[in-house]
C-alpha cells in the first residue's frame, strides 16, 4: 500500500494524507474499471492500480488484495520513523525478493492490509483530484517465478520512478474565503510488487507484498 521525494513535500503529505503510499499511471493498457479482467496480467494489475488511484475508487483498490488480506507494505528505511502504524518488529526479507535483497536489504519494517486499506481510504476522501504519471515499465522489470511443474507462481514488478500530484479538496478560512491546497512529489523512487495467484481465482493476480524502495 508503499515514497513515494523531497523531504520538505514528504513530510508535508503525511501531515495531510498520514502516511499513505502513493504511485501510479497509465502503461498504455484499455481503462477497464471493473477491475477483475484487468488483473490477468501482472501489467494489468499495474494499470489497475494506476485507476483506482486517478479515480480515487477504494473498490477498485480493495479488488487488488486477496481477500485473505495478507497484504504487506515494507516502508522505506527511511520513512520508518515517520509513519505511526508501522508493525515495530523488523522483518526478514525472503529470499524470493530478489530486486529487494539485491539493494542489500536484509530486514525492513511494514504495514498490514488494515492500515493499508485506512490510509487509502482517507487519502480518496480528502482529495480532490489525484494525477500519477510513473515512467515506463520495462519488460526486463518483470520477473516470473515458476514451480517444478513449469507454472507460474509469482511475479516481481518493479516500478522505476515517476511523479504524483495531489489536489485537496477545496477548504475555507473563519472569513470564509476559499483555498485549496496541493501537492507535488517529482520523483517516487523505486517500486517493486510481488504478485501471487488470487487464491479466489487462479486465473488472476493479486498484489502480496509492496516495497518502497525511494531513498533506501
């Protein structure tokens, strides 16, 4: 669910959005709001998530997590401190999560799919107008994970910057006057998800473990 970037606007959206994790844009695939046919694909999953968060559909981004609500987001190291509903224990980094272990990231912090799912739902509310814009993804940035039977069990996506900005809902003063608030990150960092198979529905993919790596 993650930063998504100057300190100064960092520290500013979490006052705003507390600490949620923002990213995502269009990859070039059909808009497709229902969600399901979408997540047949790894790239689709993606392009799903890029949706949700442009209209701000918490339907949407509910659909992208097994309803077992497994879900994990590993917080940047750096970000640790500043998120209040990170899990206190440091967790071990499996050694599936190649791109991760790669960085030299032994044991990183999360949330859980709760939080995740509370943050996001705040974060649609207050704003007004959501627009992300990642840059491309590159077909080597997409890693499969096989079993002895030759099928496909997981998949690495990883997510090589982009740029998101927020528009607040617009607010008044005591006098009445109107303002409104926005903000802009320029750079999210790095991204990487480990997709599995919908346990509902083998035949789709639903996101596992999310891993914000901007600044680590």
């Amino acid at each position: 669910m993650i930063r998504f970037v100057l300190l100064e606007a960092i520290i500013a959206l979490m006052a705003f959005l507390s600490c949620y994790n923002p990213f995502f844009p269009p990859l070039g695939l059909p808009v497709n709001n229902n969600g399901s046919t979408l997540r047949s694909t790894p790239q689709g999953v993606i392009q799903q998530l890029n949706n949700a968060y442009n209209n701000k559909d918490i339907d949407l981004y509910k659909d992208l997590f097994s309803q077992q609500q497994d879900f994990r987001f590993y917080v940047a190291p750096s970000f640790e401190d500043s998120c209040n509903h990170v899990v206190a224990t440091c967790e071990r980094i499996d050694s599936t999560c190649y791109e991760i272990i790669s960085k030299g990231l032994s044991c990183m912090k999360y949330w859980m799919y709760a939080q995740e799912i509370d943050s996001h739902t705040k974060m649609f509310e207050l704003a007004d107008e959501i627009a992300l814009m990642l840059n491309a993804l590159s077909n080597q940035d997409i890693r499969y994970t096989t079993n002895g039977n030759g099928e496909t069990t997981n998949v690495e996506v990883i997510i090589r910057g982009g740029n998101l900005n927020i528009v607040e809902a617009v607010q008044y003063d005591p006098q009445g006057n109107s303002y409104q608030n926005s903000e802009e990150l320029d750079d999210i960092g790095e991204q990487v998800f480990y997709l599995e198979r919908d346990p509902q529905n083998s035949a789709l993919w639903v996101i596992y473990k999310w891993f914000d790596l901007n600044q680590y």
